[in-house]
C-alpha cells in the first residue's frame, strides 16, 4: 500500500522568512563593517608609529609582521614550558622574524 503525503507551502510564511533573513544578513553585514572600522583604527595609529620608528612607511601587513613578531620573541622568551614547546616557539619566533624580514 503506498501512501502519498502532500505538502503545500504558506507563500505568506516564505515571503516574511526570506525578509528576516535579508534584513539579519543586513545587520550582521553592517555589524561587520562597524567591527572592522574598530580594528583599522589602532592598526592604522600603530603603523604610524612603526613608519615613524623605523623611517620608512608601512602597510598594514608589514606592521602586522611586526606585530606577530614581537608576540613570537616575547612568547618564546617568557615561556616556562617543555623543550617540545620551546622548539615550536622558537621556530614560530625564527618565521615570523624571516617574513618580516621579506616584507620590509
């Protein structure tokens, strides 16, 4: 015996589900943006200092480099773990210094 089940959708409840979703995706968008101009501030303002500091201008990826590198040598330097850890740290310390190094 076959049983066959018919569903119709609401075209209403669609409509409005499609709304919601698009008028989310607007937020979540404008949400974004919002966050990014609130990075890009004090990325901005570093990279102002590192071109006063070293002289030359920089980007953003170069002071980003940068960045990472002053985390790698601090987090390398400061550490109180294993050897296994140290190497991990200090190979971490020994990529960003070199791509660092091509960047600028």
């Amino acid at each position: 015996m076959e049983k066959n089940i018919t569903l119709s959708a609401n075209s209403l409840y669609s409509e409005n589900t499609v709304k919601m979703g698009s008028a989310l995706v607007n937020r979540l968008m404008r949400l974004v943006a919002a966050l990014v101009s609130v990075v890009t501030v004090p990325a901005d303002a570093l990279a102002c200092y590192y071109s006063r500091v070293l002289g030359r201008d920089l980007n953003r990826r170069q002071t980003w480099l940068l960045v990472n590198a002053q985390l790698a040598f601090f987090v390398s330097a400061f550490s109180s773990t294993g050897l296994m850890m140290r190497l991990v740290l200090c190979a971490w310390l020994l990529q960003s210094v070199l791509a660092c190094r091509r960047a600028l």
